[in-house]
C-alpha cells in the first residue's frame, strides 16, 4: 500500500501545480509513531504530555462544501471520505508534521486530484508555498475549515500556527476573487481590443535560458531607488536589468537604460509610466496582453506578451496557436518581472529598489509620475507637501510596522509585506540560484536572500557584450504567423451571433461575472479586426 513510487509520483504533481514540493522529514519517533496494521497497512499514534500514546486518525468530514481546509489530515482519509460520496469539494491540507505527510503522500495515488485542482498540500513548519495555494482556494462559498480533534487538543500551538496559515489562504483568495470581479471586464476586453499587438509581436516564453548563469537586478521604485542609481548606473552593463513600469522615469533620469520593462496592470494610470518617453529603441517591454492599449506606442517591435492565468480569451488564442507564456504574479509588477528574471536562466538574481516598506517619508522614488500627480494634487487641494504627506501616511493602512533588514522597525503596508513573503517563499523552493538584496533598506530579508550592494553583489561579474541582440534574436524567434490570428478574427466577426462565435462570446462574459455586454466584446473584436496585419 505505501510504495516509493506513488510518494514520488503524487511529489511530482504537487510540483507541477504548485511550483514546488512540500517540505518533506522522516517522523519523529518521540511525537508520532506507526504501527503495522493488518487492515490498513499502517496506523498512527501521537505522544501526549503524560507519555502516552493515542490514535491519530485525523479528522471525519460530515459535510461536503465547495472548499475544505483539513489541517492535520494524517493519512488523508478525510479524502477517502469525499472521494466515497462523489462530492466535489476541494482540498488544501495543511499537515503541521512532514513526517506524516511523507506517510500520506505513499499511501494511495493522489495525482488525479492533485492536477484536478482537488488537492493542495501544505507542510510545516514553513508551510511553504501557501501564496500559490491560494490562487485555487474556492471562496465562491464561505470555506469550511475542519481540525484534527487529536492534534487540536495534544498539539495546540502546531494548531495554531496551521490556522494562521489558513486564515491567510482565505483571505487571500478572497483578494484574489475581489479583484478578478473589478478587474475582469478590463482584462478581456483589453486583451480583445490588443490582439493585433498580441498577433504581431513575440512570446514572453522565447526569453526562456536565454540569458543562463547571467546576474539580473530586478529594479522597483521604492524609495532607496534614489540610493541605487548611481552604482546601478556604473554596473548596468554587467547585469540584465529588468524592471517595473513604474521605474522607467526614474531610471532614465539617472543614467541607466533598462534592457527590459515589465507591466501588467491594465489601467490607463499605470500605461503613463511608459507614455510620453522618447528614445527606446533599445529598451524591450514584457507585457501582459491586457495593458492599456497606450502603453504599447513606443516599444513598437519590440514587445514580449504574455499572460498572468490562463483567463479568457487565452484558451481561444491557443486553439489558434498564439498562446503566450505564463509570468507568475503576486499583486505587484515587481514579482512578475522577478518570474521573468527565472525565466531567463538569470543567476544571481539582484534586487534594488524594493523596499517594500517606507524607510523615509515617501512612498516612491523621485522623477515617477507621481510627482506631477502630486504636485497638482498640492495646486487643487492648496495644502503643502509636509501635509499631503501626513495624510497618506496618516492612513490605517500604512502603518504596519515590521522589522526591516538591519532589525529596526519600519512602517509597511499589509500588500507590501504580502509581495515581501511571497517573493521569500519563492526563493525558498528555487533551487541552487543564489538571492540578493542590494536595496539598502526596506523589509526584503528571510529565506535564501542574503544582503549587499550592488558593488558587492556584481564584484565577480564581466561586463556582458550583445545582451541587447541576445533579446533581439529571442523576439524573432517568438514570433508567430499572425495572419492566422487575423483570419480567425475576421471570422469570429462575421459569424459572432452564430456557432462557435456565440459560445466564445458566452463563455467571455461569464468570465467577466456578467459585467461586459455582447455588443462590447463585438465592438473590441470588429476594432481588432481592422487593425490587423494580415
């Protein structure tokens, strides 16, 4: 019943969708105990404060919601339970012991649950990977969380801990929900009204290894930016520098030429940071397919796309052989160009400029637009700097506190500290690549990410000649035949009121949760069509 084979073959799927493994141990013969049995193959028994032993069976599921989180499942026969119904619930087990996981993930073949969605597994003590998780927690219902009596009443505080965990899961697939529902309208249509931009320029995904055993300094505009343009000026030639929209100014005005921007966010605010800019003919932009049309004008040619899910309309854009690679992000474009720098085989992987966190009395660094934004608010409102100042971080949100890298307590925002563990919980399953933080400041420490500037960090590192024709040879490579997508564009036009049209139709809108209309989609599809390279 319990085999290596099945271990390793429920680890792989774990890896595949949830883009690493859970922490995995041997038992601790001294906390819990398996003893052969004739029927199951093997009990558990967990130790109790006075020296005893008592069965550890886990918990009993006695309704079946969309969403259940079982912390301490032990042999996952809650599972069994579901499975024996036919309910279609859907799992994320936190197990605080990896001894006992190692037990569940032997004893039966978990895969078809696993890449049905069904499954997600967390362990601790780190519970490593929680942020992916949360991306395919169900909250279209209120989830239900079930406990082990056994773990709850001898293991209180490893019950505990799992909650936190929980807690965190819900919430942030709340989040998660709250934003597909604002943000979805957008999404497709701007990604509609884009294929043209989408058909015609390249694949994220042809920037795979492309830049292998190369240093990267993924750059964010917080405020230390300031700090860290002279030396990133001096080196930028001796590392791929990839950086948030939001950077674009900033570093232009301190000398540095970025070698590829990253943007996401589809709002018009967002598509000014690239707006307005002239001179990048050598600059290249990553960009999600539904970026504000605006932003695309003066990266002309020189555009990567790619997508954050697999949302409508990418699943029609693969059936026609223009799918586009994934970039993971976490609420920030500063993780997505952190997954590209990955993506490229980038080592060591350099951040400067995350502060995640409000080291100083400013939420941004200078030369953003946000300073005519700001400026003008002054003019409209008739208040001061010192005063605009005092009311943003003034605000309930911006006044968590937590430890910065050398141990002081900063002023942070809950979003901040969410991009901060994220971008550590990935470093953390990544392999042998080596992290650093070269901001200076901020709240980017824990895991695998060790500090130091930017000087020190690249001491080892050549100059690296071609690296502007390394990425102008990937874009070539990435790019598609886009008189096809012109044809079927043309074609969904024509028969949008008839099948397949209206069943692609149908399923867009329900994507957007009802909130685009048919004639929208229509006027973004007949837009797109005229707009075509064919």
């Amino acid at each position: 019943m319990f085999s290596e084979s099945i271990l390793s073959a429920n680890l792989a799927a774990l890896e595949r969708v949830q883009g690493r493994r859970p922490t995995l141990t041997g038992l601790d013969p001294d906390r819990v105990r398996a003893i052969p049995d004739d029927a199951a193959g093997l009990q558990l028994e967990l130790s109790t404060s006075t020296g005893s032993w008592v069965p550890l069976q886990g918990p009993v599921v006695t309704q079946f919601p969309k969403q259940l989180l079982v912390i301490g499942p032990a042999l996952g026969a809650v599972l069994d339970q579901i499975e024996g119904v036919g309910a279609a619930t859907r799992v994320v087990a936190i197990e605080p012991d990896p001894g006992v996981a190692v037990l569940m993930l032997a004893r039966r073949d978990w895969t078809s649950w696993i890449e049905q969605g069904s499954l997600r597994l967390l362990t601790g003590p780190d519970y490593g990977g929680a942020a992916n998780c949360a991306r395919s927690v169900d909250v279209s219902e209120p989830p239900q969380l079930l406990v082990s009596p056994e773990l709850a009443h001898h293991r209180p505080d490893d019950v505990a801990a799992a909650r936190v965990v929980a807690e965190r899961l819900i919430s942030e697939a709340e989040k998660n929900a709250s934003a597909r529902k604002r943000f979805a309208g957008p999404y497709l249509l701007q990604s509609l009204g884009n294929l043209p931009v989408i058909a015609r320029e390249s694949n994220v995904a042809a920037l795979d290894g492309v830049c292998a055993s190369r240093p990267a300094v993924i750059v964010g505009a917080g405020p230390s930016l300031d700090d860290n343009l002279p030396a990133l000026a001096a080196l930028q030639d001796h590392a791929v520098i990839v950086a948030a929209d939001t950077t674009l100014r900033p570093l232009l005005a301190g000398g540095v030429r970025p070698h590829i921007m990253v943007a996401v966010d589809p709002s018009p605010l967002n598509a000014q940071h690239l707006t307005g800019v002239e001179a990048l003919d050598d600059i290249w932009l990553a960009a999600e397919g539904s970026l504000h049309p605006s932003a695309f004008g003066g990266f002309a040619g020189r555009i990567f796309t790619f997508k954050v899910s697999d949302h409508q309309p990418w699943p029609w854009l693969r059936a026609l052989g223009c799918d586009r690679g994934l970039l993971q992000t976490w609420g920030s474009v500063a993780t997505s160009a952190f997954d590209l720098a990955r993506r490229m085989g980038c080592d060591p992987i350099i951040y400067a400029g995350l502060d995640l966190s409000f080291p100083v009395r400013r939420p941004y660094c200078a030369n953003t637009i946000y300073d005519a934004l700001w400026r003008d608010a002054m003019a409209q409102y008739g208040c001061t700097w010192q005063q605009l100042v005092d009311e943003y971080f003034g605000r309930p949100g911006n006044k968590l506190r937590r430890p910065d890298i050398h141990g002081a307590s900063v002023a942070t925002s809950a979003h901040l500290v969410s991009f901060r563990d994220w971008l550590v919980e990935q470093t953390a399953g990544d392999g042998t690549r080596r992290f650093i933080n070269a901001t200076g400041a901020g709240i980017l420490h824990g895991g695998r990410i060790v500090q130091s500037t930017l000087e020190g960090a690249l001491a080892n590192a050549p100059a690296i000649g071609g690296l502007r024709e390394v990425i102008r040879a990937a874009h070539a490579s990435g790019l598609i035949a886009g008189h096809v997508v012109a044809a079927a564009v043309d074609q969904l036009v024509a028969n949008i009121d008839a099948p397949p049209g209206a069943a692609h139709v149908a399923r867009w809108i329900e994507f957007t949760a009802g909130t685009v209309t048919a004639a929208e989609v229509r006027e973004r599809l007949e837009a797109a069509s005229s707009a075509m390279i064919r």
